[in-house]
C-alpha cells in the first residue's frame, strides 16, 4: 500500500502547521479559566457565578470588555505585563551623596578629581548639578 499525503502541493500548509505548534501554548491556563468564568456568567447569571468563583461583577465586565476587544480570541484575555514602561531614575538627595563622598574621602579612596568617576562607579546620577567642582566645594 503507497502512504498518501492530502497536504502535498498545497501552498503554505508547513508555514501553517509550523505556526500553528508555535501559537498552541499562547493561550495561558488563566485565560482559559477566565473564558469558562464568562460562559458560566452567560449561562447562569451574576449571583451563580458570584458564589461559585468568588469572582465580582466589575471583574467580569472587565473580561468580557477585554474580550470583545479581542474579536473573541482567549488571547485578549491573557495577562499583560505590570511594570511600567518609562521607570523613574532615582535621583539622590544631597545629603546622602555629601555623606557618601566624605566617607569615601576620609578612607582616602578617591582624590578630589576623582570624583564623578567613583559617583558614577556607585551608581550615583549627576543629573541635578553640571560641574563638579560645585559639589568638591560644599564638601569637607
């Protein structure tokens, strides 16, 4: 008997297939149960779903928004990431960089023209004064 493949000569069937292995697992355990949250709430109303998912009224219009949003597809419903795009730079007070500076002056690490390269060896920003010279000054 001669193996027959339907598949063969059909244009873009292994990208497909190929795809379709990659896209399996897109779709998270979370979305899924967010989906038959949905179907439940259709099915049996608010109070139901309520006692038996301890899932509250706001959330679930948030997932059926986020859904339709989706055009249907569960993966609207998976979770987007939580850390902020733009993240703030931390600018330190004076204080602690007077006293970060003494400490490395009195342990005689560093000389007077050596500081913005050991600020900027602890992770310290000069984002608030230009020159280092009006820093050296205040410093004793």
């Amino acid at each position: 008997m001669r193996i027959f493949c339907k598949y063969k000569g059909i244009k873009g069937f292994v990208k497909l297939y190929n795809d379709a292995l990659r896209y399996q697992y897109m779709i998270t355990k979370k979305a899924l149960r967010k989906a038959r949250v949905l179907a439940f709430w259709e099915k049996h109303g608010l109070p139901a779903t309520a006692e038996a998912f301890g899932v509250k009224r706001r959330t679930l219009f948030l997932w059926k928004r986020k859904l339709k949003e989706a055009e249907g597809k569960f993966e609207g419903l998976n979770e987007k990431k939580t850390t902020p795009k733009i993240k703030r730079k931390r600018i330190w007070p004076y204080y602690q960089l007077t006293n970060c500076l003494k400490s490395a002056k009195m342990g005689g690490l560093i000389q007077k023209f050596d500081y913005c390269a050991f600020l900027c060896k602890t992770g310290l920003d000069l984002l608030y004064f230009n020159s280092s010279t009006f820093l050296l000054g205040d410093i004793r």
